[in-house]
C-alpha cells in the first residue's frame, strides 16, 4: 500500500508540469494521502512565524500565507518533533483561529532539518474530516522529508548562483574567467562591450592577446609575481581593444584555489578609466597651467623652483628667476580692449618660450606678470645675456589684424647658488619683483638685478600704497599753494596747488607717493580731492576780493578718462564749487601728449573750450615733440627746474632755456620757469624775457591760511 503511494508520488512527479519542486511534492503528497491540503513552510529566525512556500489544495497550488505559530500544532514541530492528530484538532488547540476557520479536524506534521539537526521548515498536512491512517501519512512524510529539504537546499543554491550570473551579467566591470593554465573560458556582455571581443571570439586564448605593448616585460613579470604570491594584483593597465585602440583600465586580478590549495582559476575584473583619466589630466591641466597661454601657473612655477632649488644644493651650480611685467599692459587693455591684451599675453608668452631650455620653466603668475626659471647656471653672466636678449624680442612691435604696437617689458632678476639656508622659492620671486619694480621705475624697458637695498624699497613701496589708499579715505592729505609770479606785471597771477601727504608724522614725498598712487590705481581719488581743495580756496580768495588768481592744478596722465563720456567730470567739479573753468589751469607731463593716448586731444580742446588753461609742466625732461605741442592746444610751459638750477653754471643749459623760451613765444605760448631760487636765475630769465616765475626765491608752497596774508603783503623785490 506504501510502496504503490510512494510510486504515485514519484511518478507524479517526474511528470509534474508545476514550476518548482515544492509545489510538486505538495500536490503528488496531498494526493496520495488524500489530505484537504498539504504545505510547507520556513520558519523565521526566532521560529515565531511560519511563512508558506507552496500550498496544495484539491490539487490545485493556492497562495502562500503566513501565521504565529504559538498556540498551534505546528509550534510542537517547529522545534523538531513530529505531531499528529488523527481528530479533533480544533478543540485541542482553541487558539489556532486558522484552524478553525479552514475547518480542520486532522493534523500532520513532520519538521524539515537542516544537515546540522536544525529545523527551519515544516511539511504539513490538514484533514477536514478524521484522518484515517496517521501512520502510513506520518511514514510517507519522513520518507520525503530528506528529499524535499535536499531539493529545497538545491534550489536556494540555483537561486543563489542565478543571481549571482546575473549579478555578473550585468556588471558595469568586465569580468574574465580563466582556468588554471590561463585560458579564458567566461566573459561576461561588459567584457564584450569594452573590449569588443565576443566570447567565441577569445574563448580558450590567453588573456594576453589584450595586450598593448605599452609595458616592460618587467611590468608584467612584476605582475605575475604578485599573483603568484598574494593570490591577487590590481592597478592601471593600458589594454587594447578589438579595434586596435589602446584604452586605460583599471585591472584587478583574483585566483581561486581548491582545497589543496591549487590554482583552479583567475578572474579578472576591469573597467574602462580613460574617462577618469581624461578628467584627471584636466584637472591636473587647470590646476598647473595658465589656460589662457597654456604655460605654467604661479602654483606650478613655485613648485619646480622648489624641486630645482634641492637640486643646486647638490649640483654646485646656480639658477636664476626672471620676474617679468609687460609695461603699461593695464592702458593697452584699457585702450584697445581686453581681446587684443589676451593675444598680446598669449604673443608675450611665446617670445618668451622661444628664450628656455627644455629643463627650464616659463610660466604667467598673475595678469601681466611672467616669470621664468633658468636652470643649472654654471656661469650667471649668462643671464644678463638671455635678459638682454628677452628685451631687444619685445622691441619688435606686436602685430594684430590692424593693430601694431610696442609693448615692452621691465624685468627683475635673482640669481641664487642654494647657499643661503633662508632662501625658498616664495622669497626668491618676491625679491625678483622688488628688482622688477626697480627696474620699472627706471623708465621701463630695462632689467634690475635684485638687492638687499631693493628690497627695502619694494617693502616700503608696497606699505606706502596700503597706508595711501586710507589717507586718501580718511582725508589725511592736505594742499599747499605755490605762488607763480608774472615778472611783466610784477605780481602773483597765480598758484600751483602741491598736495601734501602726512603720514602719521612723516611727511612724504609727493614725488614718492603721486607715483605709487599713478601705479596702483589711487591717483584718481587724490586728484579730484586736490581739484576739490583748489576750488574751495580760490572760492575763499575770491571772497576776499583777489579776482584775477588763478589756480594751477596737477593731474596725471593716468587721471585722464579713457572715454569721452567722463570727460566733463573735470569742468563739473570746477562749476560745482562756485567757479569759472578759467579759474582753474591743468598742469600735465609731456607724456599725456603722446599720440597713443586718442581721448587727450579731445579732452584737452573741451576743457579749452570751456576756458580753463593747460600748461605743460616739466618740460624738457621728457620726450615732447614740436609737433605735438603745436597740435595740442597749451597756453603755457613750464621749464623744469633740473634747467633753472643750473642755468647759471651751466652754458648749454642756459642755452636750452633761452632756445625753450624764444621757441614756445613763436607757437604762442607763455613760459613759467620752475625752481627759481636766486636773484641771478630772477635775472636771467628775466633778460630771457621769460613770463612767469615760480620757486623758492619768492615763496615756497604755503598752507592756506597763509595765502591771503602773502598776497596782501607781496613785492616783487626784495
Ligand atoms: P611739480 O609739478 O614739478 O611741482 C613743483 C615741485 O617743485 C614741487 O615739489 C615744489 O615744491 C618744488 N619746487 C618749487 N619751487 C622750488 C625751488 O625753488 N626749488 C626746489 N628745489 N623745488 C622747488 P613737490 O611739491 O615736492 O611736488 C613734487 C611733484 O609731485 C610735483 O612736481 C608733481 O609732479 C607732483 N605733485 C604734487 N602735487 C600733485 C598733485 O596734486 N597731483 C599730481 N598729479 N601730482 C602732484
Ligand atoms: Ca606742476
Ligand atoms: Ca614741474
């Protein structure tokens, strides 16, 4: 009777067309034993809850539930017993609501056990009616129940294993499984994309078929080794593909081993880097090179000077670094705009490069500033041949579509040998740009070697211009007036407004500080604040009734606008405090005549037609042309006092002032003599028939608290 129920169940199934095994078993068993329903179900962790994996019922497969297991007969068989109630079920366990609600009366249970004896699911059948013989059910349980487990286990492995070939299906790295003589026998559909072979087309090859021929033989028995002897390697490895083409990747590279701890396989797993390595490089690129002239960064420069600064110490030789700034690049990119500055960099950098070695450095540290690094100098005469050089390539002029322009360059350097224990790679290109201030400040297009001296007066340079830009807020400066005595009338016609900078008791020069304001961008605030004081005192000395005093003004050639549309700010200021525009004369430089500078002609013609005057202030000391000044419309020239001084011991300066003197009365022009401190200059420049006289031999400037006082009380001899 068993033996035919047995048969029954396994031919059922080995002809059952259900999916898996459990459903199977629980049909073929509810069907032999005629029981109402049989399932089986696994039991969580803390063996509290019972959760179906097939039900059968009238032989059909019904969905899975879940129940407590306290309070019913399966509590007993989850912790390992068999239990069996041949009727009445329900009353023995009044608590198993399921019970009752599925109306049963019969129960068998058998626990399904793990290899260790532990039970973690359970084969049930239920009876509606009286069970007629719990034995040979119970029997044909425990006959199965070895074999539902084993296939149960099976299929949680098959599972297992599916994922996991999908898992590697999937895989955005390429995997590569080889046996142990290192032939490939599985790829996974990643392998294929990157690498564009097919399975077919590498099964059974060696792996090194990939190869680029980009490493040493010594790379790849390094590799091995590794292998060999840690069981794995990883890192970067440039591969080729199917196509030819050589990729990067990151490689890694697993064995697998039996129990005897023999290689059974590789396995390769590897990722295409180039996108990663092109952003690295990127990265690299924008953090160590200057995108606009794709030469080295300030960052990078600093760091190869620090490497070549171990490296003299070694060597026994010298180095030496350039500090570069192309002049007046701020008024070119002003001027011309910042598209032609960009090409100009970009034009300055090759001149440049065209000057170094391989083994040197050339590199853009901020807007206009180059530096470069010259490398094992055994002879430092050398440098001022290649500075010398550097200049006469930027003499060339610069050509832009319609665009030509000179731009030259002023260049500090500093030589160093790696002696001194104090030097490092930030105070040696700082000492270059004090000598490259240097060398700018002595008229541009030259070079300076660096000196303890220049430092200190870079350092000084540079605290001035901090300490400036407060004065200028915090109104710390002050004005003095100069009386300009007409020698035709014999009186004081006018008076130069001199600005005055006392800082915290030192009184600093003008000289010193107009400069430092003119280079770093201040000489605007301070000239409208000279302008502003003028007007207020000439206001007050008009009051008093002095009518025909005219008051000079400096302005610097970088005060002027660049655009016409700022050009009335000047004459705004003058109306503003209660004046006439021909109360006020401009003095400016022979250098705001140049002709580079388009907007001055046309800012000087409507301050002249507004009436005020312009004289040309320190003439003689700069580069004027007859030409400009007959084309710029000027009322006055002012010989500069390096002239005067020396008139009388001097002949040929004596003959440069008279020349000056008949030769601005033939463009229609009056002359003021500058610095005029004796009686015999007075004399002179009297017989010169000069027209105006300022300096100390009739007044130094005065506050002006004293200038009513000087007037009133004025003679023209002494
Ligand atoms: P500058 O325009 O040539 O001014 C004349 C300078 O000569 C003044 O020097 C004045 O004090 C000095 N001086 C006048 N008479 C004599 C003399 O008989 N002997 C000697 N040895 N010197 C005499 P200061 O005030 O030191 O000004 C120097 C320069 O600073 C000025 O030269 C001018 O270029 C600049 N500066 C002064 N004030 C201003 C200003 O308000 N704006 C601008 N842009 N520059 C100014
Ligand atoms: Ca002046
Ligand atoms: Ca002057």
């Amino acid at each position: 009777m068993v033996e035919e129920k047995v048969k029954s169940i396994i031919d059922y199934l080995s002809h059952s067309v259900a999916d898996n095994f459990t459903d199977s078993i629980c049909l073929s068993l509810a069907k032999a034993i005629q029981a109402d329903i049989v399932f089986i179900a696994s039991l969580d962790e803390g063996a509290n809850i019972a959760s179906t994996i097939s039900v059968a019922s009238e032989g059909n497969i019904e969905n899975n539930f879940s129940y407590e297991l306290k309070h019913t007969p399966c509590e007993n068989v989850s912790l390992g017993d068999v239990c069996t109630h041949k009727t009445s079920c329900q009353q023995t366990y009044p608590k198993d609501q399921l019970l009752t609600d599925m109306n049963i009366e019969g129960y068998v249970g058998v626990p399904l056990k793990t290899d260790n004896g532990n039970t973690d699911a359970i084969l049930v059948a239920l009876y509606h009616e009286d069970i007629e013989n719990v034995k040979e059910t119970t029997s044909l349980f425990l006959l199965f129940s070895g074999m539902i487990k084993k296939e149960m286990e099976k299929q949680a492995i098959f599972n297992e294993l599916t994922i996991r070939n999908k898992i590697i299906e999937v895989s955005k790295e390429a995997i590569v499984i080889c046996d142990q003589n290192e032939k490939i026998i599985s790829v996974n559909k990643a392998f294929t994309d990157i690498l564009g072979y097919s399975f077919r087309e590498v099964e059974g090859k060696n792996p090194k078929i990939f190869a680029s021929g980009e490493h040493s033989k010594v790379f790849y028995q390094t590799m091995w080794k590794e292998i060999n002897e840690t069981g794995a390697w990883s890192g970067e490895i440039l591969n080729k593909k199917k196509s030819g083409e050589v990729f990067p990747e990151w490689l890694s590279i697993n064995t697998i081993c039996d129990a005897d701890n023999k290689v059974t396989n590789y396995v390769a797993y590897f990722f295409d880097i180039s996108q990663s390595k092109a952003a690295e490089s990127k990265i690299y690129q924008q953090a160590n090179y200057d995108l606009l002239t794709g030469i080295a960064n300030r960052f990078l420069f600093l760091e190869t000077l620090s490497k070549s600064l171990h490296l003299i110490k070694s060597r026994q030789t010298s180095l030496a670094v350039l500090h570069m700034d192309l002049d007046l690049f701020k008024e070119i990119n002003d001027i011309y705009g910042h598209d032609l500055g960009d090409k100009l960099l970009i034009e300055s950098a090759n001149r440049l490069k065209n000057h170094i070695k391989e083994t040197d450095c050339i590199a853009r540290i901020s807007g206009d500033s180059f530096a470069i690094l010259l490398n094992d100098l055994t002879d430092t005469d050398n440098v001022k041949l290649i500075v010398e050089r550097i200049l006469l390539t930027f003499s060339d002029p610069f050509v832009f579509d319609d665009v030509s322009l000179t731009c030259t360059l002023s260049i500090g350097i500093t030589v160093c040998s790696g002696e001194s224990e104090s030097e490092n790679e930030s105070s040696i290109l700082k000492n270059a740009e004090s000598a490259m201030y240097h060398a700018k400040d002595s008229g541009r297009n030259s070079y300076s070697f660096f000196s303890q001296e220049l430092q200190s007066i870079a350092q000084r340079k540079l605290l001035l211009k901090s300490q400036l830009g407060n004065a200028i807020e915090q109104n710390e400066l002050s004005v003095v007036y100069q009386p300009i005595v007409s020698i035709g009338e014999q009186k004081v016609r006018k008076f130069e407004a001199l600005v005055r900078w006392n800082n915290s008791g030192e009184w600093v020069s003008p000289d010193e500080f107009v400069a430092i304001a003119e280079e770093f961008s201040l000489i605007k605030p301070l000239g409208n604040f000279v302008l502003i004081q003028a007007c207020i005192e000439l206001k007050k000395l008009r009051a008093q009734g002095f009518n025909d005093i005219i008051i000079n003004v400096n302005r610097s050639v970088f005060e002027i606008p660049l655009n016409k549309t700022e050009n009335d700010q000047w004459l705004k200021t003058i109306v503003e405090y209660g004046l006439q525009p021909n109360d006020i004369c401009f003095e400016l430089t022979e250098s705001a005549l140049a002709p580079d500078k388009r907007n001055n002609e046309v800012l000087f013609n409507q301050l002249r037609n507004a009436g005020c005057t312009i004289a040309l202030d320190d003439f003689g000391t700069g580069y004027s042309s007859l030409s400009y000044i007959r084309r710029i419309p000027i009322d006055f020239i002012k010989i500069d006092r390096a002239f005067i001084s020396d008139m009388s011991k001097n002949k040929s300066d004596n003959i440069l002032v008279s020349t000056i003197i008949v030769m601005s009365k033939a463009l229609g022009k009056k002359v003021v003599a500058e610095g005029v401190e004796t009686q015999e200059q007075l004399q002179l420049l009297t017989d010169l028939q000069c027209d105006f006289i300022q300096g100390y031999f009739f007044s130094k400037p005065l506050p002006p608290t004293q200038l009513v006082d000087y007037l009133n009380n004025f003679t023209y001899c002494k």
